[in-house]
C-alpha cells in the first residue's frame, strides 16, 4: 500500500514528538501493518487519509486523541519474560549480590525498568527477589517499571497475560508459582503484584524517581532514537543512576561511541557504570 512522502514524514514527525523516537526509512514497511486497526476503525483505506483525519479539528473536548492513538500503534511493545536470558542471568549471578554488599548497611535497592513496555521485565526482577526469599528476608526492593505507552501500561498493571505471553520465558514451575490461571488468562499473584509499581513516562523527561537508582534497566529502547536523541536519552539516564550503580542495556546496545557518561563495567556484557566524572557530578548535586 503506497503511503505518500509527505504523509509518512507527518506521521514520522508526530512519533518523534510525543515520544523521541525516530520512524527511519528502514521501518516504513510496518507503518501500514502498524495502523492497520486504525484504518479500520476509522472506515478509511490508507496513511493519507489518516493524516487527513489528524489534520481536522476535534470535534469536541471528548473526542478520542486519533494522534496518540496513532503514537500508540506505532510503538514496539515487544517484550516477553527474562528476555535475552544469558544477559538476565548476570543479575542474579553477579550484578545483585554486588548491589546487596554496596547496600548492607541500608538494606535496601531501588531498580528501574525503563521501556517496561507490558510489565514483562519489571515483573521478571521481581521474580529474582521473591525466588530467593532467605537472601533478601529483611530488604526493601522498590521495583519501578515505566513506558511512553498509556496502552502498555495500563497492561503491565492489571498483571493479566495470555497462555502465549506467559510461556515466552517462563518455565513451568515459575509460572505455577507466580500467576494464578483464571477465565480470562494467568493473572500475577498478589505476592508478585506487590513488589512493582507501574507509571507512565517518557524517558526524555527527569527521571521519574524521588532518588537515583542503584539499577537501571533500559534495554532495546535506544535503538529506536536518531544520535541526537540518543544522546539526551544518555544524559537522562545518567541523572537516574546512583555514583555506584548500573545502567544495563540490550544486549546489541553499548554507550561507546554515543556516550561520555558511562563506561562499560567489564567484563560484564550490557552493564555500565556512570563515568568517574559524571560520578563525581552528582554525589556534589547530592550533598
């Protein structure tokens, strides 16, 4: 289905705006499979007709927001449980027992799932915690899960999957014990439930905690920014992460080359550590 160029840059330019990030040449083909739903609700047949849709003043101040219906559609919401195992498995084998030594004394972590998309993540670190009760009896874990996504979040807060997204990553056992089966699918226990909190925010704002973070998990989200973008999205997260904590990225993510406020914490693939100097900075904004 041919979409105009004037058309796909408007969209392009109205994903960028309300999210950062950016429709790329290489990601036009999925724009008409995107909308598709749109397109059918709206009784129209293509991406210029949408555009003509946007361009019409709103009918009143309870029509529904086509624009960020749009957004919505656009965006890639795809995630599943423990994804990238290899790369997960590093933080219960190395990454939180480090964290748990730096924070004996307070016996306390706070964690960000920044692009949590539908809860998958979020809820895949609070799995590490509750399967390993006598490690962590006594701590308090603050799990924070955030997406750009009103749809997605609303999602990851009602804790209710499919057969098919429940079984992307989870094995049997884990998934007896962490979610109950009911008519409408496998809803997340209460134990579970309790442990994470869901927001919505762009990640191109402050970040959204009272504190930095002792971890920041923000993994296959920068792909989708242009360098200009990606770099602001770095000094955000930057701001996010505690002097001696860690951001960990997507496993085909680095900050090499796009960053100077982190650097890779080796030989640990898809972690890194905030730059000495950039440490420095925000322990003196902190005293």
């Amino acid at each position: 289905m041919h979409t105009s160029e004037a058309s796909f840059q408007i969209i392009a330019e109205l994903l960028a705006a309300r999210t950062g990030q950016h429709l790329t040449e290489s990601r036009r083909w999925r724009v008409n499979s995107a909308l598709a739903g749109l397109f059918r609700e709206h009784g129209i047949s293509n991406v210029d007709q949408l555009v003509c849709l946007l361009a019409a003043p709103p009918r009143g101040p309870e029509s529904p927001d086509l624009a960020q219906d749009v957004v919505e559609a656009l965006l890639n919401n795809e995630t599943y449980f423990f994804r990238d195992r290899p790369t997960f498995d590093q933080l219960p084998e190395e990454i939180l027992p480090e964290l748990a030594r730096r924070r004996r004394e307070v016996r306390r972590l706070s964690i960000w799932s920044a692009g949590c998309s539908t809860g998958q993540e979020a809820y895949s670190l609070a799995m590490l915690f509750l399967d390993q009760p006598e490690r962590w009896h006594g701590w308090t874990i603050d799990i924070l899960g955030t997406d750009v996504s009103h749809r997605a979040i609303n999602a990851a807060r009602s804790g209710l999957y499919s057969q098919f997204e429940v079984q992307r990553g989870l094995g049997v056992a884990q998934m007896l014990r962490h979610f109950e089966e009911t008519e409408r699918g496998w809803q997340v226990r209460d134990e579970l439930r309790a442990m994470v909190r869901f927001r919505q925010h762009n990640l191109l704002g402050p970040h959204p905690g009272r504190m930095p973070f002792d971890l920041v998990l923000c993994r296959n989200v920068l792909l989708y920014f242009d360098r200009t973008t990606r770099a602001l999205a770095f000094e955000r997260l930057a701001s996010a992460v505690l002097p001696d904590g860690l951001l960990m990225l997507g496993a085909g993510e680095t900050t090499v080359g796009h960053t100077e406020r982190f650097v890779p914490s080796a030989p640990r693939a898809s972690f890194f550590e905030p730059a000495p100097a950039s440490a420095e900075a925000l322990r003196r904004r902190q005293a």
